[in-house]
C-alpha cells in the first residue's frame, strides 16, 4: 500500500480520488466523471489496507454511510412495532403479560408476545440496534471529516486545469486579465467577506469553510444524547416510580432509600363550577358537564433522620409542606413529585349502632376503623361489641365453614360480632357484611345496624429524579447548532487562474448554487474576468432543445 | 509501515472505548430487572421488626442460627396450610433455626386472631410500612427466605410448602 504522489508532487494519502493539493483526478474514474464529486472533497475517505485484520473489518462495517442508514431504518421500524399493541408497562397491574395480549388481541396479541416485542424498548436487540448507530456515528464522522479536514487544509490557490473544468460552476476565456481588475475583484470579494490566497496570479477565494463541520458537530450532539440516554440506565441517575398514598398515611418515598417520607394530608378534586367560575367557562360546562379543575395532594415532606434498617420506626423531620398539582410538583433533592392519578372514596371506617330488635332502640355507636379495627368496643351500661373476626374483602364462606377474604384491602368489609348485653352477657354471635346479615348461631335479640361509612381518596404520584437531563439538553443543543451551522452558512470557493495564455475561473459551494452565482455575477461584472456559468444547467437545457 | 500500525493501535483503541460503553450501557440495563430482586447466594438484609408481643427483631441478632423468614397474609390461603407446619419445626429446631413470620398488609387485630387461632408461638410481625417486604422484593406471598447462620440467602421459596417434608429440608439446609 503506498501513497500516491500526484504531478504537482503532493504526496496523497492511499484511496485519495483528487490531489489534496492541486485538484489533479487521481483515478481513472475521476478522470473520467464530467463534474468531480466534491462531498468530500474527493479524499481518501476509508482508507483501504491489504490486510485486513478484524478491527479494520469492524471499523470499516461501521464506517459505511449505506450499513448506519440501514440501522436507521431498522431502527424505525422495530421502535413502530413496538406501537402495535401496549408495552408491558402499561397494561394493567393486576394482570400478567403472558395472557393479557393473547386475551385482548387474540392470535396477534400472543405472536407479539411471543416475538418480545411487549417488552421492546428494553430488549438486547432493540438496545443493540441503538448502540450500533451510535457505534457508527462516531465511526462515520472520524473516517470523514479528518480526510476532509486535511483535503481543505492542504488545499493549494492553483488548482489543475482539468480540476476546474469539472466544477459545476466554470468559465475560460483565451487571453490574460489586468492586475488591477484582479486588484478591483479582489477588493469586492474582500466586502463579500471572502478570505483571498494567491500565487503567481492565480487566486483563491473562500468563506463559510465552518460550514462543512456542521454535519459532524451536529452528530457529536447525537453522540452526546445517546450518552445520556445510556446513563438513564444507570442506578441512581433516573428514578421514575409510582407512589399511591391514602389521606392520612406517611409512606416512605419509593427511590429515594428511606430518605424521605411523604404523609397525605388531603386529595382535593375540583370541577369547574357555573355560579362561582367566570362566565366564559359556562358555555363548555354546558356542553360537557363535569369538568375537572384541580387534581391536588397536600402533602408533607418529611426527612427520615435515623435512616435504620428497614421496618425501623423512622425519625421523621417535617421538611417542607407542599401543594402538588398537576403540572406543579413538589421538588425537593433531586426529585420532583408529580400529581399522576388518584382514587376516590375508599371505604375508610365503617359506623354501626347497636340495636335491640324488638324495641328498634339503639344503644349505642360502634365505628370501626377498617384499616386498624379494635377487639372490643365497650358501650357502657353492660353493653359491649367483641370483634371475633374481620373480612376486608369479603369473598363467601370457605370450605372449612369459616368466611373468607381475597384481599388486605378494605372493599367489601364483612364483621363477625359477639354482641354482649345485659341480658346475654356471653354475648349473640352476629354476622355483618354489607347488605348481608347471618346469625350462625340463631336468632339474636340485638343486631349491628349499618349507620354511617367514612371515605377517603387515594393519590397516586409520580417520583421522579432524573440527572440525564442536562446531558439529554446539551446533546439537543450541541445537535441544533450544527443544524444551523451546516444550514444557515454554505462554503463558497472561487478560482481564479492563468495558465498558457488562458483564464480559467471556477467556483463551488456545498449549497445554493444560485446564490453563489448571483454573488459572483455582481462581484465579476464589469471586468474582463469571464463569469462562470452553470455547466450543469446549462447541459441540461442543452438536452431539452434537443 | 509505521503509519499503518499507528492507525490499527488507535482504530483499535476507539474501538475497544464504543464496546466498553456498549458493553456498560447492556450489562446496566439487563441487571436493572434484577436490581432489588434477591438472589439466593446473596447476603440477606438485615431489617428490625416488633413482633405483635412488642419484642424487636433484628435479623442481624439470628448470627450463628438459621433462620425461616416467612411473608405471609391471612388472605392467602397456602399461606394458612404452611403454618402448621412451620408451628411443629420450630419446636423441634428450637435454637437451631428460628422461625420469623412476617405479614404483610393486615391489620394488628387479624394478624393476632390468625396466631390465636392456629396457636402460632413463633414471633410474627407486622411490616406495615412494608420496608422489609420491598427490601426483599416480595410480590406474591407466600415467600419464604431461609437465611444461613452467617446470614446469606440459602433459599428462596415463592409460594406455599404443602408438605412437612419440604419444610424439613429447608430447616435442615440452614441448620448450624
């Protein structure tokens, strides 16, 4: 493998297709092509190596522009299926993912399960085809903008004749040029910000050169997201957790190691009402009806002091109290709580009266708290209520003759009392549930008649922590400004040259040809220089006359 | 020749930099599912309790005895057949391995009636703020964790033991 030595004598690097230096065609079929492709500024963009060892293998897979567009695709497509049907993490909780897809969508449900793609987003392979097109950025942009970085740093003011003639942009005259019309032409390429070379009467213009990094600045940006969304794997840099909280509880904060406690104060939900709000709600409230407002939890922040193992009883130091509303979370540490959902009216406490049958006279009130019953519940006077047994969520009775419950949670309260009176002081034996009454061990005088129940609402919030987030923005950001450097500038070159009694005059840019030719035009005019023309186009209403 | 080897060394070196955070980013992601599920093998963490008699327990204080950490509620219904069996081996291992049984989500008064009426003698606490339960990772109960006299997870059961004989063994595995 050797270097190639162009005529003017510049040494290129292997795989070069134009001289670095004078533009010379390096190839047969650059020689050959009617305009050079000047992308990337003919330079030996993958530099081939006879033996090939594994790394150059990999490196050049990665360092094709077809194999990082086929990942795109790939990508694209897989992260569409991924929208077919839910992910995992949105059906519902109480169901588990192997039969929930086949039951709600039949056939194609259970072939999206069994294909993965319920769990796509966090698959190996749906993660290896992101990490392949980061791979291949960084591969792409190294194997690219170094050659062309070197090309435009190498680049000599007299390009070859046959380098000029396949710009698309070209003119020649026979004859030579006044030095003080180069003098009067340089002066206004000078006001059109060009920076001017020259030598022995050949002459380069150029600006926006910056403008070609705007492809790779804006990959490092990519580079820099991607990095970022890496990390939001990593423990400790993202905490997206759901915290459902009862009115009244102080619940450790998931995600934050015992640290932090929360206690629900109140859940207020609010709909926008006709006579209190103004008037230009009413229209919609009469059109929709219920509108909600507000979705708010107050809630107290608590710092957990001793932070002990856990099950410890925490020593809880009130940090702040707060208002969550949605979209307005309380932040405190690194975390933020947001207002996500909630539950309304979940039996609390359930009121009875205890009640003599016959004379429908009530003796006394009995509540129970379902989440913390007692065993007794003295009335006074001989009168007392035993709670033998409580059923949270009462489901019937159980083949061993006892009733049974199907949860901890209090849905469907059922009560087994011993009612004791003065005239049964061992008590009748009462079973209540709701609307369901059962006396197993006969007929009772006295019976626990359903008075009043005692609701409260359940808040769910979010716990979010999420430190990618400035990473996530400089990536955006960094991304954005090679956007607008690539877009917003155009590196534009103009060749001037005399050779054999000839002038040449050649001009590129990487965009807006008009442009480039608008500004050129006025620049030349009004000189001997020949202003150059569009070959292109002008080939191309060539053809259409034809 | 020397350029050649220059550009293999950092091709080589951009490389193995792109494997090793692809490698991160995968090995990060495939254990986030396990992050926070105990593992048998693992050290068992250590947690305090107060048993329904007010007495604390610290798992740390079992060092030198096996110990039977069972999670339970009196919804469950395998829960209620693994009980009597739990009761009778921990009269026999008395010392060797002690029996802690953990409920999760009832209240003090259902938890006790369950112990009265089974005649449980083993300490059983009420993890009501459901640390220990979360510490754990237990989801469906009955769970059961038999943890080695140095304090290592030696097993770990999800779901109920119907027979004596499996209960045996697994006192028998963590016996000192």
């Amino acid at each position: 493998m050797g270097k190639v030595k162009c005529e003017c004598g510049h040494v290129n690097p292997h795989g070069t297709v134009l001289c670095e230096s004078c533009g010379r065609a390096l190839t047969e079929e650059a020689k050959k092509e009617k305009f050079h492709d000047m992308r990337y500024e003919g330079s030996a963009r993958r530099s081939q190596t006879y033996n090939k060892t594994i790394v150059d293998k990999v490196w050049n897979f990665f360092s094709s522009v077809k194999v990082g567009v086929w990942l795109i695709v790939l990508t694209l497509i897989a992260s569409s299926l991924g929208t077919i049907f839910p992910q995992e993490f949105y059906i519902p909780n109480n169901v588990t993912a192997d039969t929930y897809y086949e039951d709600t969508y039949g056939i194609a449900g259970k072939i999206y399960y069994m294909l993965g793609f319920h769990d796509l987003y966090n698959s190996i392979w749906f993660i290896a085809l992101v990490a392949s097109i980061g791979v291949s950025l960084v591969i792409c942009s190294l194997d690219r903008v170094i050659p062309l970085h070197r090309a435009l740093k190498n680049q000599r003011v007299a390009r070859h004749t046959t380098f000029m003639k396949k710009q698309r942009l070209f003119a020649s005259r026979e004859g030579t040029i006044e030095p003080q019309e180069i003098g009067k032409v340089k002066e206004s390429l000078k006001e059109s910000r060009y920076h001017i070379r020259e030598e022995d009467g050949s002459l380069l213009a150029e600006k926006g050169r910056f403008s070609r990094w705007g492809p790779y600045v804006n990959h490092i940006g990519l580079i820099i997201f991607l990095i970022g969304a890496m990390l939001r794997s990593v423990e400790g840099m993202y905490v997206d957790e759901l915290l459902w909280i009862r009115e009244g509880e102080t619940l450790e904060i998931p995600g934050t190691d015992g640290e932090y406690y929360l206690k629900n104060e109140q859940f207020i939900m609010e709909n926008y009402d006709k006579e209190k709000d103004s008037e230009v709600f009413s229209e919609a409230i009469e059109e929709n009806g219920v509108i909600a407002k507000n979705y708010q939890t107050d809630a107290i922040l608590y710092r957990d002091e001793n932070r002990d193992l856990p099950g410890a009883e925490p020593e809880l130091v009130e940090v702040k109290k707060e208002d969550i509303r949605v979209n307005e979370p309380m932040k405190f540490d690194q975390f933020a709580l947001y207002q996500n959902g909630f539950s309304q009216n979940e039996m609390k406490a359930m009121e009875f009266m205890l009640t003599n049958k016959e004379t429908q006279e009530a003796v006394g009130a009995v509540k129970i708290d379902l989440f913390n019953p007692k065993d007794v519940y003295d009335l006074g006077n001989g009168y007392k209520v035993e709670l033998l047994g409580y059923y949270p969520d009462y489901d019937g009775i159980g083949k061993d003759g006892e009733p049974k419950t199907k949860s901890p949670v209090p849905n469907n309260p059922a009560f087994l009392f011993n009612l004791v009176s003065p005239e049964h002081p061992d008590g009748e034996v009462a079973f209540t549930a709701i609307r369901q009454t059962m006396e197993p061990m006969g007929e009772t005088d006295y019976k626990m008649e359903f008075s009043n129940i005692e609701t409260r609402d359940i808040s769910a919030l979010t716990v979010r922590k999420d430190l990618t987030l400035w990473i996530l923005a400089l990536g955006g950001t960094i991304f954005m400004i090679g956007v607008i450097q690539g877009s917003f500038w155009a590196h534009r070159r103009l060749w001037i040259r005399q050779v054999d009694g000839k002038v040449y005059v050649a001009a590129h840019t990487n965009k807006n040809w008009h442009g480039l030719q608008r500004e050129l035009d006025s620049i030349i005019e009004h000189t001997s220089i020949p202003s150059p023309e569009d070959q292109q186009a002008s080939e191309q209403s060539g053809k259409e006359k034809n | 020749m020397n350029k050649k080897k220059k550009r293999l060394i950092m091709r080589s070196v951009i490389l193995a930099v792109l494997a090793l955070a692809v490698g991160y980013t995968f090995y990060s992601n495939l254990t986030k599912e396990a992050r926070g599920n105990l593992q048998e093998g693992d050290q068992a963490p250590d947690f305090v309790l107060t048993d329904l008699s007010g007495e604390k327990h610290q798992l740390s204080d079992y060092e030198g005895k096996g110990v039977f950490l069972n999670f339970w509620g009196t919804w469950c219904e395998p829960c209620k057949e693994e009980m009597p069996h739990m009761e009778k081996l921990s009269k026999e291992y008395e010392g060797q391995v002690e029996v802690l049984a953990v409920n999760v989500g009832d209240s003090e008064l259902q938890t006790k009636k369950f112990a009265e009426q089974y005649g449980l003698t083993f300490p059983i606490a009420i993890d009501s703020s459901k640390e220990v339960q979360k510490a754990y990772g237990v989801n469906p109960l009955p769970a059961t964790f038999m943890i080695s006299p140095e304090g290592k997870v030696e097993k770990v059961v999800i779901g109920g033991l119907v027979k004596e004989n499996q209960v045996r063994a697994l006192f028998e595995q963590v016996k000192p």
